[in-house]
C-alpha cells in the first residue's frame, strides 16, 4: 500500500514539475523585453524655431501689464505721500475718505496684479498648446518605432546605464531640428 502512495504522490510532483515548466516556457516567449529610454523635453521645445517669436510675444505682453502697473504704483505712492504730509490739517471725514482711497487703490492694484500674472500664464499655455501637442506626436512616433516600453523626461537622472537610451536626438530629427 505504502508503494501505491507513494507511485502516486511521485507521478502527481512529476506532473506538477511538468506543467510548471511548460508554463513558464509560455510566459518567457510571451514577455516582450523592456526598453526603457529617456528625453530632453525642454531641449526638444527650445530647438523649435517658432519658441523663440511666442516668447517675444509673451514678453512684450509682461511689459505693457508691467507699465500699466508702474502707474498704478506712481499714483498709489503719490497719494500715500499727499495723506501722509497733510493728515494732520485734515478733519476726520477727509482722512477716512483718502483711507478709503488708498486702501480700494491697493486692492485694485493687487487685483490688477493677480489678473495680469494669471493672463501670461493662460497666454503661455494656449500658446505652446500646438507645439506642445506635435513634439508629443512625434515623441509617440519615435517610441514605437524604437519600440520602447517607458520613456522618462530627463529631469536631473542620478543615475542611468548604459541599455538606457536617449531618444532626443531621434524626437529632433522627427521634428525636423
């Protein structure tokens, strides 16, 4: 009896050892090797000679706010220093009253300053929308021509072998650069 167990027991660790390595043959020719690659973004979107007229746009734009803010600035200074020399001769209703001035100029002015930085930004992404869409277009072109599994933005890499690859001079002569 103890021989029929143990045939038993054998054949059955013999069909499992079996079935074990067909499966994993299966899994190895099924698995796709890993290519892992990194780019320069920020180096592709610079070498784009169109980059180069948006940022002249978006400069020229933070300098009219800016010189609409210097005056905001001037007039705001200007009364401060009016209320500050003749706050003493003036009543009380007028000091309120040129209080109230100063500090709705201050809000205006904050306000001012909110809405202008909030504009370049707005102005910024709808400006590099098209240029950011077709560097992506051609970054995804080149990853599946290069077959690549996972692409890194190359911040600042610590640390990277030499199986790591660097598609942006591929990216750039897709673009054209």
């Amino acid at each position: 009896m103890k021989k029929i167990i143990l045939v038993i027991v054998l054949s059955f660790m013999v069909g499992v050892t079996l079935y074990s390595q067909d499966n994993l043959s299966v899994a190895q020719s099924n698995s796709q090797v890993v290519r892992i690659a990194y780019i320069n973004r920020d180096s592709i979107v610079a070498a784009i000679p169109q980059v180069e007229s948006i940022e002249k746009e978006l400069s020229q734009l933070a300098k009219e706010y800016e010189v609409e803010f210097v005056k905001m600035t001037k007039e705001y200074e200007s009364k401060v220093k009016s209320y500050l020399e003749r706050n003493k001769q003036m009543s009380e209703p007028i000091k309120l009253a040129r209080q109230t001035e100063i500090t709705e100029l201050e809000a205006r002015m904050s306000m001012y300053k909110k809405r202008y930085q909030e504009e370049l930004v707005k102005q910024r992404v709808e400006l590099f929308a098209p240029i950011n869409e077709y560097v992506d277009k051609m970054i995804r072109v080149v990853c599946q021509r290069e077959q690549i599994t996972i692409l890194f933005d190359q911040g600042q890499p610590i640390y990277m072998s030499s199986q790591c690859i660097d598609l942006t001079p591929l990216v750039k002569a897709e673009l054209g650069l």
